[in-house]
C-alpha cells in the first residue's frame, strides 16, 4: 500500500461493506485462530474479499485497524534505548524516532468472515507500520535474552 495512513480506506470500506447490506462487528482475529489470508493482487482486491463474503451469505466482516498511538511508541522507544544503554547511537532509535510523524494514522487494517469453521482474513499495513511491527518484535526477542556475566571460579 502507497500511502501512509490508511485512514481514508477505511471510510470506503465501511461504505462498500454497507453498500452491500453487510454489517461489520469491531473484531481482531488473532493468529491462533484457524484462518486463510486472502492474497491481495491489486490495491481494490479487499472489494473481491467482500464480494465473496456476501456470496457465502456470511453473517458480518469483522474490522480492525491498528492506530500508532503516542504512548506506544513512547514504550518503544524506551525500551530500545534501555537494551542499547548507553549507546545513544543505534539505527534501531533512529527508525522508532522517525515513526514520530506517524503518531495519529492509521497502519493496519484487517477484514474477515467466518466460513465453514475458518476465518478468511484480508489484511493490508503501511510500509511504516510493518517497520513499527518489525522493531517491537526486535525489542520483544531482545528483552528476552538472559545474559549470565557471573564469574564460575
């Protein structure tokens, strides 16, 4: 996806969703959930989704977006500079510090519906979004390494 924020695609799926007589339920499905990704072709292929959504008589799409909050890039940011202390000079801190601009859009949008016991999902993310993703999961696996410095004399 082009843009960087993925507000305004959005608004137009929620009207398309509506325009075809289809309700939509605020919903995250989580990755342990039986799902199909649906692959996205082109930038209109979310419209196919829905499309097939309806065709299976599915009951709503559920809807979620993601919105780069300031307080989690604040916990970010923090715990970057705590796993890097003292270097005040790492690329990470400088590619957390540049999704400053992004506080307040839109990232992340997920569709899905339920059919025969799995969920079909369309997913589609800003390149900035994929890279605030990419650093948390960094920072996560990071903060997990225990290092032992006691001496065995």
């Amino acid at each position: 996806m082009a843009t960087d924020n993925l507000l305004s695609l959005k608004d137009d799926m929620i009207a398309f969703i509506a325009g075809h007589g289809m309700r939509r339920m605020p919903a995250y499905v989580s990755e342990d959930v039986p799902s199909i990704l649906f692959e996205e072709e082109t930038p209109d292929s979310w419209k196919d989704f829905v499309e097939h959504a309806k065709a299976t008589d599915a009951a709503f799409i559920t809807m979620s977006e993601v919105i780069l909050e300031k307080a989690d890039l604040a916990i970010l940011l923090e715990q970057i500079r705590e796993q890097n202390f003292p270097d005040d000079t790492v690329p990470d801190l400088d590619d957390a510090e540049y999704l400053v601009r992004h506080v307040g859009k839109t990232g992340y949008l997920q569709l899905g519906f339920a059919h025969q016991g799995v969920m079909f999902l369309f997913e589609t993310a800003t390149e900035w979004y994929d890279n605030f993703q990419n650093l948390m999961e960094t920072v996560a696996e990071l903060g997990g390494i225990v290092v032992d410095d006691t001496d065995d004399d």
